[in-house]
C-alpha cells in the first residue's frame, strides 16, 4: 500500500503524454485534489489547451481510451495480475489502477476478487492520473496489441455485478460570443430578496465574454473581482462568503466551458416539472424510467375518486397521508380534487356526528385539527 507522501514531489505530468492520450480521444478531467473542478465533468471534454493550463492534477475517464480500470484500494494485487494480466498497472496514494482493453462502458461499482478489491472505473468515472501514469498508459496503448489484456468479465460475475452503462454523450467546447442581456436589472436597484440571482446574472455574463488566460488561478481572480465589484453596488451588499461563492460557480463553469443557461424561475420551473415527470414515468417521448410508480399513482387517484379515505390508501400502497395527498393534488383532474375535497368535507361532518374526536378525525383523513374545526362549523375547505 502506496503512502501519500510518495507522490508529494515531482507531481508535473508529461504534457506530451497528455497530448497523445487526447488525440486518442481521452476524455480529460480537470481535478484539485482528485477533486474534479466541475461538477459536470462527464458532461464536457475541456480542450488540450485547458487541460496543459491547468497543471498536474489531471483525471481520464479510461473508456475514452478504449479501456476500463480497476482503482484498487485494499488488498495484494499479485493474484490480480496473474489471473487477469492488465494493460498497464498505475500505482495510486491507496494501492493501484489496473487498465484493461475494453469495448463495454462499464458502470461505476464496487468489487472485490482475488484477493483485493476497489471500484470500478470505465464510462461514469475517472481516475486521477499520478505522476509516471499518463506515460506509462500511453506507451501501452502504443505498444501493447488491441485484442489482448482484455477487462475481466468474469470479475462482475464473482462480484454479482451489472455489466454495462451507457455514458452520456459529451458536449463540444464552443466558443462565447454572447451579449450581455439588456433585461438585467439595475444593481443599485436590487432588493434584497433578488440579490444573489442579480450578482450571479452580472458576473456570468461578463465571464462568457472574456478571454479566460491559461492559468486557473488567475481566471477565478478576475472573476471574483468582478463578483465583488457587483457586489458592492447593491443597495445592501451580500456578504463576502456568498460572493465568493457565485464567483466560484461561474468560473469553473465557464473554465471548463460551460455557455449560458436560462437559470430564471419560469425555466427552473419548466425543468422541474419535466425532471419530476420524467422521474414518474409519465412524460410524453421520454423514456419511462419507472413504470410501477406512474400505475400507482394513477391507482391512488382512482381510489380517491372512488371515495377511499387517504389513510386506507396509504395504508395499501405503504405511503405516507401526506404523500397520497401530494400526489392527488399534482395527478388528478381539478373537477376531481374538488369532488373528493366535497366527498371528505362531508366524511368528516358525518364522523364528527356520531361522536370521533377532531383529533381522530384529522388523523384519519390526513388533515389538520384545524381543517376539521372550519368543515364542522360549515366553513368550506378547498385545500
């Protein structure tokens, strides 16, 4: 097992070898501290430029490479290597990464055979690329034929494991020749409840405009200023810390190439509804993730329709009240909330008559004390 402190001198890595591992399609992540600086990073393949500018901590996804890996944290990996003969064997901070030849993204998972064991690196993940590592890949993908060193299928098979994933598609880099938007408001204007949205809009759009230089550090200090600069002009400034922040979100998302987005409420709301339909299985063209949940809650509205109390609903489909109400309530026609609305107004009137407490009716109903108050003494409740 390999000690931090081993990879703490010498961290440059050989931009030559870089530059082959992206002319062989290496999908190449930008990294602080096995960190990646993008929280999509599957999502965008940064430029060569970019990734030479960023300096030594840089991740691959190996599938870009036709390979999957091993990233082995614990265990010997003597029997590893015997049964399974890897392409090439990178030692890490933990243990080892073992790449193979593979033509099937792999998901990320976790494995343990031989002797040792890890996770799974190949279409979803990344591994950081140690000092030696991107010259010792290259030179075996350059060296060593392509029909041997095959990933060990049989290792999923002993680890009770899936066998495959689909990575999503990358976005190509493009360049940012975008105006900034005469909507804006006027900081100097901003209340306080729009500041953040205000700052973030000024900054992003200012950062799409601007050369982005070659070194990281001294992106995200032009961009802070600006941060802070549009901060000082609000009526009541936001503090430092939250500055800081929008800063960081906008340069490392244009840094690694990221364009403008509409972030405004309506479109959050738009993509809101379609995530959450899409979750459900009920969005139109999309593929149906999952199936059983759109035919329960499509069961569930059909039993209130039919005048089942919330309780008896949860109770035969495992849910809570409040989640039979949630789901009434985004699903069923608007003639049919305010029917079943009318239909339990008038369960609770008949409960209340024969003698249940308000508390055992609320209970029974999903409602508040206080609901069962206003429909007792004739109030009509819609809610």
């Amino acid at each position: 097992m390999k000690n931090l402190e081993t990879f703490s001198e010498n961290r440059k890595t050989d931009a030559g070898a870089l530059r082959a591992l992206y002319a062989l399609g290496g999908h190449l992540v930008l990294c602080v501290v096995k960190r990646p600086l993008w929280w999509k990073w599957h999502k965008l393949r940064p430029a060569i430029e970019v990734v030479l500018a960023h300096g030594d901590n840089i991740g691959i996804v190996p599938f870009s490479v036709g390979t999957s890996a091993l990233d082995i944290d614990f265990g010997e990996i003597g029997e590893l290597v015997e049964a399974t003969d890897p392409l090439v064997v990178n030692p890490s901070p933990r243990g080892h990464h073992a790449y193979y030849r593979d033509g099937t993204p792999r998901p990320n998972r976790k494995w343990a055979a031989y002797g040792c064991g890890g996770e799974v690196r190949s279409g979803r993940g990344f591994l950081v690329l140690y000092p030696g590592g991107a010259e010792r890949l290259v030179g075996a993908l350059a060296t060593r034929p392509r029909d041997e060193n095959p990933f060990p299928v049989d290792l999923f098979e002993a680890a009770g494991l899936a066998a495959r994933y689909q990575p999503v598609p990358l976005r190509p880099r493009e360049a940012m020749a975008i105006p900034i938007p005469s909507n804006l408001p006027e900081l100097e204007t901003v209340a306080p409840g729009g500041r953040n949205n205000a700052v973030f809009d000024h900054v992003r759009f200012i950062a799409y405009r601007e050369d982005k230089g070659t070194v990281w550090e001294g992106w995200f200090a032009r961009v802070l200023r600006h941060a802070l600069a549009a901060n000082e002009r609000l009526p009541i400034p936001l503090d430092e810390a939250e500055a800081f922040t929008i800063a960081r979100n906008v340069a490392t998302w244009t840094w690694s190439g990221g364009g403008p987005i509409d972030h405004g409420p309506p479109a959050q709301v738009r993509r809101g509804r379609k995530s959450g339909k899409v979750r459900r299985g009920v969005a139109p063209g999309r593929t149906v993730h999952k199936p059983e949940i759109a035919a329960r809650d499509a069961a569930i509205c059909a039993a209130v329709a039919h005048g089942m109390p919330y309780s008896r609903v949860a109770e035969r489909h495992g849910i809570g009240i409040a989640t039979v109400h949630d789901i009434v309530t985004r699903d069923a026609p608007l003639f049919l909330r305010s029917r079943t609305k009318a239909m339990r107004n008038d369960a609770i009137r008949r409960a209340h008559a024969i003698g249940y407490s308000m508390r055992a009716i609320a209970r029974e109903h999903g409602v508040s004390v206080g609901t069962v108050h206003q429909v007792v003494r004739g109030v009509q409740v819609f809610r």
